[in-house]
C-alpha cells in the first residue's frame, strides 16, 4: 500500500534556486526509506513539502492517494501523521523541559491531561530518557538531544516518520541507539523515511533507496539494486559502501562467487568461501568423484563450529593412495544466539541463564534495557553493532545472550533467522522468556563429547 | 556543566520541593529582616537562610561564600560610611585624618549595624530562592499569578533560547579568539561588533526554525504549561512553622533592644 506519493513535484526557492523538479515518488506503508545524496540535493527541502510546511510550486504530495490540501485543518491532520524529526536537535526542542517539550505535541492535538500524560511518559520510556523529564535540554548530551527530538514526534503517534540526517554529530554509540530506535518503530508499523549522505548507513538499514541529486530523483530501487550501479552513484557524488566495495575486491580476487550484495560484517564474512581442499588417505577402491563421509570432526580440523559433519568429493588421487578431496562442512554444535525480552526482567532468572546456559557473550540493545541491566552490574561485553557480533560470535561456536525489549526481540529475531537461513550455517536463536522457550537449555544436558569420533 | 546559578539550582534536592512554600519562606524572612528594629532578628534570618541553602540545598559553601561576597562588598562601604557620618550619642571611637576630624559615635553605629545586617538577610533569602528554585520550576509560578499566557510562553521560549544563543556566542567568540580577534583594543572592538550583528542574524534565522518546529507539530497559538505537582508534607509545614513562630518571637523580644 502507498502511503505517501508525489506527482510531478516541483519546488524553487524564492530568490529563484530549483530546490525541487519534477519528482515523481511512492512511498509503500511499513518500509524503511533512505534519500541519499551530497549536501544540497534538495532532501530537507522535499521533506518540508512531505509535511505540508512548504507548499509545492506544481505537482502534489498525496497521502492515502489523496491530494495535500493547505487549508489549516488538513494540514494539521498531516501534521499529526507525518512527523519530522530535525537535523539539529536546538531547532527543534523548544521547551524549558523534556517533559514539556515532549507533551508539547499531543497537547496541541486537544488531549485530555491524562492521554498527553500517557503519551509522553511512554515516549520517554521508549527512548530511554524517563529519568531525565525534568531535566532542562541545554544541560543533555547531543545523542540525549536527539532522543527528546524523536521522543517528541513519537508522542503524536504519527504513521509515518521523518528523519533529515538522523546521525548526524552523533558518536557511534548514540548513532546505533538511534537506529535500534528506528527499527523498533518499523516493525510496530510506522514507515520510516531518513535522509542521509551516510552510504553505509543507507545501505545497511534501508529496504528501499531514492538516490537524489541536484534537485532531481537520479534513481530508485533496494539498496543492493543501487549501490551496485558504480555510474550512478559517481553521478549522485557518492561512493559505494564499504561492505560492496571489500566484496567486490574479494569476488575480483576469486575468493568469493555467486554476485551477492552482503549488508553486514557476518554477512561478508560468508561469502568468504574459498575451496576448503584437503589430503587424505582414502581405501583403495575409491575412484576420482566419488563421495566419502569422514565423519564429525573438531578442534582444530573444524573451522566454522565446535563440530561439524564432513563430506568430501575426491578430485583427484595420487598413486601412493592419498587423495586430493574437497570439504564440505556441516556445523553440528555451534554457538548460539539467546534473546531475552526485558519487558519480562528478572535478575535471578538471567543470572541463572548466564551460569547455566555457559554464556561468555552477553550485549543490550536499546537504551531501557541497558540501563536496566547496568543498574544490577551485568557485565555486558558489547553495546553497539550487537546482533552482527552476535552473529560472529556465534559463528565461532560461543553462546551470547541479547538482552532487549519490545519490538527490538522480534527484529534481533528476524535478522538472525534471515542469517541462518540465507548462509546455511545453523546455529540456534531463540527467546529465553517468551511462551515457546528455547530448544537450547534443554540440550545442554547433553554432553558434547559424545559427537566425538 | 555548572556555570551559572541556575545549574546549581537545577541540582539542588530542595528543587523538587513545593514552590510555594519555599516562596512563602522568603516572603516571610524578607519581610521580618526588613521590618526587624533590632540587628538580631535579620542576622537570625541570614544564619538560617544561609545554613537551608548550603545544609539543605546542598549549595557549595565555597560558592555561596563568593556570591555573597560581591553584595556585601557593596553594602559595607555603604555602612562605613553611615557609621562616620551620622548619629548622635557617646563617641566610641574618633581620630583625625589629614586633619579632618572622623569619629563613629553610638547611634550612627547601631544604625549601621541595622542596615548591614538588613541587607545581608535579604540576600541570604534571595539566594535561598535562587539557588534552589531553577528558572523552569517558577513558569509555574508565574502561571498561578495570573500571568498574561503569551507572557509566560514568551519567558519560556526565552529561557530555552538563551542557553542555545550563549552556546553559539561562546563559539564564535571562540573562533574569533583563536584567530586573534581579540589581540587588541581596535580589533577586540570590531570583533564583538561582528559577534553582536551574527547573534542578531541567527537569532533571526532561529525565529524562522522555532516557527517551522512548532509548526509541524501542529503548533494552534497555545502552550500549555505542564505543572509537576508537589504537596506540601506534613513534617514540612511544621517545622515552617515553628520557623516562622521562632522568628516572630525572635523579632518581639529584640525590638527594643541594641547592640552597642
């Protein structure tokens, strides 16, 4: 379904520069949307039309398929669901307080005390900020800033969601709180749109990339379509991500195949297949192409997991009776990723986790549940980047525990799925406190030595 | 951050109490101090003042010291020179000064001593309020005072402002600093000339932004103004009132009496 649209849209700025030509857009409900481009390509201007705060020269922007009207009444419903988030948190925050200035909106949209009231204290909560409400915003950090600033487009419940350059001066901390922040709102349902000159970021995180350029739309696909396109993004004066362009310089070096665009660092590191060869002594009978089963293997012959199973096909047999054979591994025992859904805490019942699920990785995602967790001195090994080093680390056969909340479990949980499933590799994911449990602490009674061969 | 008295405030535990009792607490004192006859019921006030601010609100001594420093500089040349200069009575003490005669007699003295410590229980009340009420808890003040609406939303756009305007000062001059705008007089001149008419530009600009903010979160001509409730405890009011007794009587029994 399309929620927002734009027919023809042209903008120019009263001393006379085009901010905007002929842009033609759809915006699908429940997707992540980046604009990418340099400085100046016309984004923050084509999200002030999106808002309804600048009104186009030709053309229209249309919600649910119908047109913007600028009267005072249909702005303020656009208002309402489309939020903007600004580049620089100071412009936006406004009130002497955080409190205030988040019960800033839903007050404008006639709530009772008690709805803004609601509202606000669960903004903050989602944000992470519920101690700091009292607090003036000139005595808060940059990152603190951005929170308010979101916490406070968040209050008014708006469908869609506008960022200009949300990571913009934020240290790499803040900035990955942020898009935790972001995605958690996208699997609720709202529909995510950022600008950003970031590639990597947009490459990352988007499902879907507008690539702008002075004031015209250059491109438009996922963001594998586009950043593999190396002319179009010369054009639009950008590079390739950093993720691509490694790839690219491995695939040219026949250390990978198969064309594929990995997003992440676990995702690269799987395209890293080279011919995993190896001799052996083989039985006599055995001719060039047959198939052997050697077995489960470990230690140091197991290369992606504790234990895998391993089958070879024989290339080639030298006359002493060895054989050239070539591997393929199938992980039996590998590490894996736990989640626990904070929203269900108990200290006890982690600590239990972490002793007898022999966990040596442990990460928080999202602000609420780091707090949560610091506040009961749970060392925790990694704050940012968590499901990638997660994923790598259960790729090396440790076991590491996530702990998050709300949304963040189902999106952790669909992103290492959607790992498992696309490498092959198999390592167990699951949610510790939820209804369905996990496979995992049941089996770990089951002592590993008897894989042995 | 701690730069101004607000920060101090904004810290101090006695910020969360009611707004209106504490004001009540200075009303009073500033009323008894001026009103009081005698020294002993101010200095009374100022003592007790001074230990709510540093025990209770957790003020720096050292700081509060130096701010009380500066007024009270100013008061003592003043009661110095009330002292030479006026009253009757016995002369206590007197000598000649290039052969001008200088003597301090009694009454000039006990009035001396009147305005001095009239002065200090002020302040000692005035930085109780300051120094535990910050600027964001008293829009709620102004709004029970009845207030004009658009007053009290322009004082809090103000307040947020300031901090965002002197943090873009203190850059500019910053980048001026570091490339010699201040080296000397004539330059120092022209470079806070040029950081004065950049501030009034982008207080502009910002005025644009705030607008455009406001806007789209379906800003309608009103701000409503969240109060944080805050009842009075009972332990709270009696023992401001047993402050308050203590000090009436305080204030009854040393009407009549002198120091000197």
């Amino acid at each position: 379904m399309i929620i927002l649209e734009t027919r023809d849209l042209k903008y120019t700025y009263p001393d006379g520069t085009s901010a905007i030509q002929d842009l033609n857009i759809e915006i699908k409900k429940g997707k992540k949307v980046a604009f990418v481009g340099q400085n100046g390509s016309g984004k923050s201007t084509l999200f002030l039309l999106l808002n309804g705060t600048l009104k186009p020269e030709e053309g229209e922007v249309l919600f649910h398929g119908a047109p913007f009207k600028y009267d005072s009444k249909s702005l303020r419903e656009i208002r309402k669901s489309v939020g903007i988030v600004f580049q620089n948190s100071d412009d936006q925050i406004f009130a002497p307080t955080v409190y205030q200035d988040v019960a800033f909106g839903p007050a404008n949209l006639g709530y009772s005390k008690e709805r803004v009231d609601a509202c606000v204290q669960h903004a903050l909560e989602h944000v992470g900020l519920s101690r700091l409400k009292d607090k003036p915003p000139h005595h808060l950090s940059g990152g603190q800033k951005k929170r308010v600033a979101i916490a406070g487009v968040m209050a008014m419940e708006p469908e869609v969601i506008i960022l200009d350059e949300p990571l913009s001066n934020l240290d790499p901390m803040g900035a990955d709180e942020i898009m935790d922040l972001l995605h958690e709102f996208n699997h609720f349902g709202s529909t995510i749109i950022i600008s950003t000159h970031d590639v990597d970021l947009a490459y990352r995180w988007s499902d879907y990339v507008f690539l702008m350029s002075n004031s015209k739309l250059i491109g438009q696909g996922t963001p594998a379509e586009i950043f593999r396109e190396q002319e179009l993004l010369k054009k639009a004066g950008l590079r390739q991500p950093t993720t691509l362009e490694i790839y690219h310089e491995i695939e040219r070096r026949g250390l990978a195949y198969g064309r594929n665009s990995p997003k992440t660092i676990p995702e690269l590191v799987n395209t890293l297949k080279p011919l995993d060869l190896m001799w052996v002594d083989v039985p006599p009978k055995v001719k060039e192409g047959d198939s052997l089963n050697l077995g489960v293997m470990y230690g140091e012959y197991a290369t992606q997991s504790p234990y895998e199973a391993i089958n070879a096909s024989v290339l080639h047999i030298h006359p002493n009776g060895r054989a050239i054979v070539e591997l393929k591994r199938k992980g039996i025992k590998a590490g894996g990723v736990l989640l626990y859904d904070t929203d269900n805490y108990s200290l006890e019942e982690i600590r239990q986790i972490l002793k007898e699920g022999e966990m040596v990785f442990v990460g928080a995602m999202g602000k609420k549940s780091k707090n949560l967790v610091e506040q009961d001195g749970i060392h925790l090994d990694v704050t940012s980047g968590v499901i990638d080093k997660s994923i790598l680390m259960a790729l090396c056969g440790k076991r590491c525990l996530i702990l998050t909340a709300g949304g963040m479990v189902d999106h952790a949980l669909k992103r290492i799925r959607e790992y498992v499933e696309k490498s092959g590799i198999e390592f167990t994911v699951g949610v510790v406190n939820r209804e369905e449990g996990c496979k995992w602490l049941e089996e770990a009674d089951e002592s590993p030595e008897m894989l042995k061969l | 951050m701690t730069n101004i008295l607000d920060d101090y405030a904004l810290m101090s535990p006695l910020r969360h109490r009611n707004n209106w009792l504490k004001l009540a607490v200075v009303f009073f004192g500033l009323l008894i101090g001026v009103s009081s006859t005698s020294a002993i019921t101010p200095l009374f006030i100022a003592l007790s003042m001074s230990f709510a601010t540093v025990a209770l609100g957790k003020a720096p001594l050292k700081l509060y010291l130096k701010l009380l420093l500066a007024p009270v500089g100013f008061a003592a040349t003043g009661v110095i020179i009330i002292a030479f200069f006026s009253g009757s009575g016995p002369e206590l003490l007197s000598f000649k000064l290039i052969g001008y005669p200088f003597s301090i007699r009694a009454d000039g003295l006990e009035l001396a001593l009147l305005v001095l410590s009239r002065s200090l229980s002020g302040m000692c009340c005035l930085y109780f309020l300051s120094l535990t009420t910050p600027m964001i808890e008293l829009f709620a003040v102004l709004k029970a005072s009845r207030l004009p609406e658009s007053v009290i939303e322009l004082s809090m756009l103000i307040y947020r402002y300031i901090f965002v305007f002197l943090d873009m000062a203190l850059s500019i001059r910053y980048a001026q600093t570091v490339r010699l705008g201040y080296s000397n007089l004539r330059r120092s001149i022209h470079s806070m000339s040029m950081l004065g008419s950049t501030l009034f530009i982008r207080s502009w600009e910002q005025g644009d932004k705030l607008f455009l903010a406001m806007n789209s979160r379906c800003y309608d001509g009103k701000m409503t103004l969240f109060e944080v409730h805050r009842p009075v405890r009972a332990t709270e009011l009696f023992l401001t009132f047993a402050y308050f007794l203590s000090t009436l009587i305080l204030f009854y029994f040393t009407k009549n009496i002198s120091i000197v």
